[in-house]
C-alpha cells in the first residue's frame, strides 16, 4: 500500500485527533521516551495533540504525518522559533512512526518532509533531542545531523528510571 507524506492543518488535526493519539500513545506504551511517561491514556495523548492546535492555526508548527491506507502512521512536528533574534532557527519533535510501521523508511521520508517544510519557512538551522541509543540516535546520525552533546539523567523513561539525553543540530 503507498504511503503519503502530507502537512495537516489545524483543521485537518483536530478532526484526525484519534489517530494522532494512536501514534503517541503506541510510541510511549512501545518505551519511547518522547516526554510522557508509561501508561499513557489515548485521551491524554490527545490531549497533547490538541494543544498543538492553536500553534498549527497561527503559525507558529505544522504538523507533517505519514498516511497508509487512510490512516496515520507517523508524525513529526515543526516548531519554528519565535524570539526576535532566531528567525533562521526551528526545532523537531514527536518524530514517531507506528511500532508496526518501522525500519521501513518512514522515519526518513517525515524527517526530510520536515526539513523541507522548515527551509520552506525560511528556517535554516534546525534543533532536536532523544534518548541515548534510541532509535532516533541512529536515524538522526543516518540522516546527517550533527550530535554536539549529551546530559546523563536528563528525563525519565516512560519506565521509570532515568536516561541520557543526545543534542542534535541540522544546517540547512
Ligand atoms: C525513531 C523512529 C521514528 C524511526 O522511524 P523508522 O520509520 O523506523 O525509521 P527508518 O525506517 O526511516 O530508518 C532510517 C534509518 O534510521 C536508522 N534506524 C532507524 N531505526 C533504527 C533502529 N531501531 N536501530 C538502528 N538504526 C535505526 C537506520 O540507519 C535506518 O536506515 P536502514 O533501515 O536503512 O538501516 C521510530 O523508531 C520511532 O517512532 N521510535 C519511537 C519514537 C522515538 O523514539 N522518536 C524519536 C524521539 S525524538
């Protein structure tokens, strides 16, 4: 079945809040460490997607998912800088792809979907972060960006105990 890589509105997410809460909630249930801890309920994840919303309206990210056969199955948002003084600068996050789904190069389409997205929006330095050895780490490194640096037990993994983080950047 062919997979679509496409940006979702505001409008679009709000009405597709179901499926994005599937992806995150599958994510932490399968250990990911991606901000939330285990036992996730699919109302909460999307409770998270749906404070993205007002950030999808103004501008300020843009959500790109991953489709196959009508339904979601990957996510990666953009969020671009605000401050005065980082117009160029954005950051990624929530680069989930369905625990079903992987090692199948959809990681690699929504990341580069991504940084297209944010070259678009004139960004031109891009920012991210994962836990250590995750694999995230290596889809990062494969993907060319640079790691400048680690912090021990900077959060904890869905599980409980706490885990390194590795700092990524990206020039475009
Ligand atoms: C990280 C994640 C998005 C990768 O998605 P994916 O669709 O499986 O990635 P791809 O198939 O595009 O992989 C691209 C490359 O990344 C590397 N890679 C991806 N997953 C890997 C793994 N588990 N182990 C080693 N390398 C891996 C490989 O180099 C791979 O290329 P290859 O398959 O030709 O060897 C997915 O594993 C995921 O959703 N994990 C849980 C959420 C998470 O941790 N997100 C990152 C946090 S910021």
């Amino acid at each position: 079945m062919s997979i679509r890589i496409f940006p979702l509105d505001a409008r679009a997410a709000e009405a597709r809040l179901p499926e994005l809460a599937t992806v995150l909630a599958d994510a932490v249930e399968n250990g990911a460490s991606v901000n939330f801890m285990a036992g996730l309920t699919l109302e909460d994840a999307a409770g998270f997607w749906r404070r993205q919303l007002p950030g999808l309206a103004d501008g300020e990210k843009q959500l790109l998912v991953a489709e196959e056969g009508g339904v979601i199955v990957g996510t990666i948002l953009l969020m671009l800088a605000q401050q005065p003084n980082a117009p160029h600068r954005a950051e990624i996050g929530k680069m989930l792809v369905q625990s079903s789904q992987r090692r199948r190069g959809l990681g690699r389409r929504l990341l580069a979907a991504a940084e297209s997205a944010a070259r678009g929006a004139g960004r031109t330095l891009l920012m991210l972060d994962t836990e250590s050895g995750s694999a995230g780490e290596h889809l990062y490194k494969a993907c060319g960006w640079t790691e400048f640096g680690r912090v021990p037990d900077h959060s904890h993994k869905p599980d409980g105990p706490l885990a390194e983080t590795t700092f990524f950047y990206k020039r475009l």
